[in-house]
C-alpha cells in the first residue's frame, strides 16, 4: 500500500493577507436604526488601547488557508480513528444539520421559555432517554464534558456527605488503578483524598484490596464499566453492597458506555451516579477543542429524609420539565440543596442536541446493535492480533473484550527495542491513525484499541495487516521503525521536547511574538 498525505508549505493565518485586505464588511448601522436605539457607543473602561492584532486576508485566502490545512489533517471522515477509551465514531451528518439549524443557532438563553418550546421538549426527551439509558431516575445536561460530568458527580457526593453532616469524615474516594487518568483529578478537586486500588490479573478489581481500602472514610468510588481494560467488572453487584455498607456512593464514568448500551444499566449494577459522554457514545463529535456535553444522571436515594431531601435535589443546572396542565416545556431552577450551576444556562445545546437526534434516529434497538457492532470489531481484532510475534494481551488474555482492548508491545521493545510510540508511528505512515499509547500507565507499551460500532470489517484487516508487517520489519531491522512516519505531513517530531513548556508558545501570541522579533524557528 502506497500512502502519502498531503503536505502543503502552509503559513499561519497571520502570515497571510496585507494592511488593508479585506474579506467580510460589516455593513454600517442604518440612519433610521440609529434614530430608534441612539449611537452606539463603547464605554471607554472597556475600550482596548489599540485594535486587536487580527489578520486582514481576503475571502478567497482564508478559504484556501482552510482547505490546504484540512488536507493535511486526518480525521473519522477520512479512517478509522480507533483512540481507546476516547471512542471516536463515524459524526452522522444529519444530526450536525439538526445542532446547526438556525432556528437553533439564533436561540439565546434569555429568551422567553415560551418561545423556545421545541428546543425544550428536545432536551427533555434527552433527559429522560440517557435516565432510562443508564438505568437512573433523574438527569441533569448542565456539565459540559466527560471530565466536567466526572467533577460534577463529585461535587454532588461531596453534597450528599456535606448535607448529612459527615463531610469531616468522610475524606477519600477509592479509584482502581485502570481508571481514567481524569478520576483522580476530578476526586482531588472535589476536596477528596484519593486512593488507589489494584487490578487482579483478571482485570477486575482486587477484591480484597478494596475491602483493605474501604472505611468510615470512604466518601465515594469511582469505576468505568467496562474498564480501560475493556473487560466488564465480574463482581461488580458485590462492590456495590460493599461501598453502601459505609454510607459511600458509587460512581460510574460513562465514558465507556459504548461497550454495554442497550444490554446493561449502571442504576441496576448499584451504582449512584452516572456521567455520560454524549461526544463518544451519542454520535457527536470529540475532539478539536469541543465543545462536548457530559449530562450526570442520578438513582433516587433520601438524603435528609426528615426535609424530604432527594439525591435529585443536589443536581446542578436547570432541568427541563413539562406541565401537564397547560402542556408546557419550563425550567426548573437550582433549588436550595443544589450543587448549583456548573456550566451557564442550558450547557452546551449543540452537542446535546446531537446525541438527541442520534438517538432518535436509531431506537432503542439501534442502540443495542451499536453495542453489538462495537463488541464484535473489537474482539475480531484481538482474534486477528492475538498471538502475533512482538505483541501480548495481558490481563485477562482468554476473556472477551467489550469496547476495546490494550495489547502491549513490551515484547517487540524488550528484544529489538521496537516501542509502542514506534508502532503509532508506522501505523501513521501508512494512512492509519494511531491507537492510544501508554495508557491505562498498569500496561507497559500499551496499545490501546477501540474501533467503534461504526468501523467496517475491511479496515479492522488492513489495520491488523499493518500492524502485524511493523513487527516483522522491527525483527528484520530494528532502525527502520525508528525513521517513520516519512509519508505524513509532518515527519517524526521529539516528543519530549515538543512537551517542553520551554518550547510551548500559545498560537494566539504567535503573531505579536513574531512582531517583535522575539520567536525564532525551532530546528
């Protein structure tokens, strides 16, 4: 297979254009308008002392600009993007001409709820679907990512604890050593000391180390089910008893949903809170710099039963709901035991309004054949890896996978020297893109691999194809995959000092550096 990416010598954006060059008038203010509402004046304490360095370019050079980079880039438009844990699926098209309607991009959030009725049944439907989805009784879309909904499911334990009067002692959430490196940052800014437990070499978590862990200290766990490891947590009703058993809530990070959606519920697992990645299970887009919409959703449980103080009631955000008096869509507003607000208004709209018509569109049949299709690519690729010289399946190597699977490539780098960022980068070489590389940190040169319920039967061949021709290449000459990629865009970079803050300059202060003459190339 022949495969080159386009590779243009494309400046930035800044570097095009000329003073003066113009590519959109904003047309002048009418005189009647400015007879009706006066001039329009900017107060001076919000006045900028000189214009923004912004670039002036032409229409057709910001087209052109755009196309050139989009050429260069790879996406799920383009290939398999198969991220583990990140699930990065096929965007349908159609709900991107739902989100970007402009009946809806015209709404603001002020306005009248009497006048955006549409927009609110739609959202209220989608509170009520990712409820029943996750087997929960009430939902909140205020969070605004996977790793916001992760925080706002800790905010809501820390309430819970904090309105029953034990947040003195209750001071640690348990987190298993596969989870999402976002966990303990979530448990650690949510006032929380962490705790980390071991896996068992089954891939489940160590039972009695988690009995060990477990006390009167214990506010919360946190668990992705399936793990990172895309294995389903065999005993996982049994943890649930465990952590209850100390007034402790159980929290589950959706982010791997894709794996059980439609044929297993965290609510009936025995889990308290649920987030869900509406920008990797629900069809809309991940990545690029959002935005993406992490909906929490709760089982009822009485926290201060005298009050008649519900789990329910510590949700933040407004939540929609609908009168059946006057068939109505309203909003209810942050009560008084609510976390609060942790994202303005409604969330991010867009993203949810997505996931409501990728729902809508599949069913919930179509829902149970995402998971299916899922489960099948993903363990009709560890069938064809599995075995092959350079590569091992730790954890639970007879086990069938959910979601995803980490290989390892710690064999091909013990005895050539071949490592996983290596194997990344002649899958890159060959139009694929990369997995993820050293992550969950309890595998060494880890390959982690998620196809999703959207890739085809021919493209999982040709991935495992080209991962199998790196080891041979690696066996035969270990120097070679160290040259790669040299068909992409940009050839192999120095990852470390790429990472380097002393190297790192922000792209919006690019242009000023250059201006005066402060940013050098890096060779």
């Amino acid at each position: 297979m022949v495969y080159r990416q386009a590779k243009w010598d494309e400046p930035l954006i800044y570097e095009l254009g000329a003073p003066g060059r113009i590519g959109f008038l904003v047309p002048e203010v009418e005189e009647e308008i400015k007879k009706e509402v006066g001039e329009i004046k900017v107060p001076d304490k919000v006045k900028r002392s000189e214009p923004p360095a912004l670039p002036e370019i032409s229409e057709f050079e910001v087209v052109r600009h755009f196309v050139n980079l989009s050429q260069m880039a790879y996406g799920v438009d383009n290939g398999p993007v198969p991220l583990g844990s990140c699930t990065m699926k096929y965007n349908p098209k159609i709900a991107f001409e739902i989100a970007n309607d402009l009946r809806v991009t015209y709404l603001h959030p002020l306005q009248d709820e009497r006048t955006v009725q549409g927009l609110l049944e739609a959202l209220y439907h989608l509170q009520k679907w990712l409820a029943n989805i996750v087997g929960m009784d009430a939902c909140t879309l205020n969070p605004a990512a996977g790793a916001h909904g992760e925080l706002t499911g800790v905010l809501v334990i820390r309430k819970y604890h904090e309105l029953k009067g034990q947040l003195d002692k209750k001071t640690e959430i348990i987190i298993p050593d596969s989870a999402h490196g976002t966990n303990p940052a979530s448990s650690s800014m949510g006032g929380f000391r962490t705790i980390t437990i071991r896996s068992d070499a089954d891939g489940n978590v160590d039972m009695e180390a988690l009995k060990a862990a477990v006390s009167e200290k214990t506010a919360g766990l946190m668990l992705t089910n399936p793990s990172t490891l895309g294995l389903f947590e065999e005993r996982i009703l049994e943890i649930a008893e465990i952590l209850h058993e100390v007034d402790a809530l159980l929290y589950y990070d959706g982010a791997n949903l894709n794996g059980i959606m439609g044929y297993a519920r965290p609510g009936d697992m025995g889990f308290d809170i649920a987030h869900i990645n509406i920008h990797k299970t629900f069809g809309s887009p991940h990545g690029g710099g959002g935005p993406g919409a992490g909906p929490i959703c709760i089982k009822e449980r009485d926290v201060l039963p005298e009050k008649g103080v519900k789990l329910s009631d510590l949700l933040p955000g407004f939540i929609v709901k609908y009168d059946e008096k006057t068939g109505k869509y309203y909003l209810k507003y942050p009560g008084p035991y609510s976390i609060g607000m942790v994202k303005a208004f409604f969330g991010n709209v867009g993203p949810l309004l997505w996931g409501f018509t990728y729902i809508l569109g599949l069913g919930s049949q179509g829902l149970k054949e995402v998971t299916e299709q899922c489960v099948i690519n993903t363990n009709y690729f560890t069938k064809l890896l599995k075995g092959t010289k350079g590569y091992d399946l730790p954890y639970g190597p007879e086990r069938f996978r959910k979601h995803e699977v980490v290989f390892s490539a710690e064999p091909m780098a013990h005895e050539v020297g071949v490592t996983a960022e290596d194997v990344a980068k002649g899958l890159l070489d060959a139009g694929f893109y990369a997995p993820t590389i050293y992550f969950p940190l309890i595998v060494h040169e880890a390959l982690m691999v998620e196809f999703t319920d959207t890739e085809t039967k021919e493209n999982i061949e040709r991935y495992v194809a080209r991962m199998k021709e790196i080891a041979e290449i690696a066996y035969k000459d270990p120097k070679e995959p160290k040259k790669w990629p040299v068909n992409t865009a940009k050839g192999r970079i120095d990852t470390v000092r790429a990472s380097h803050p002393k190297f790192v300059t922000p792209t919006w202060r690019v242009h000023v550096l250059r201006e005066k003459g402060l940013l050098r190339a890096l060779k």
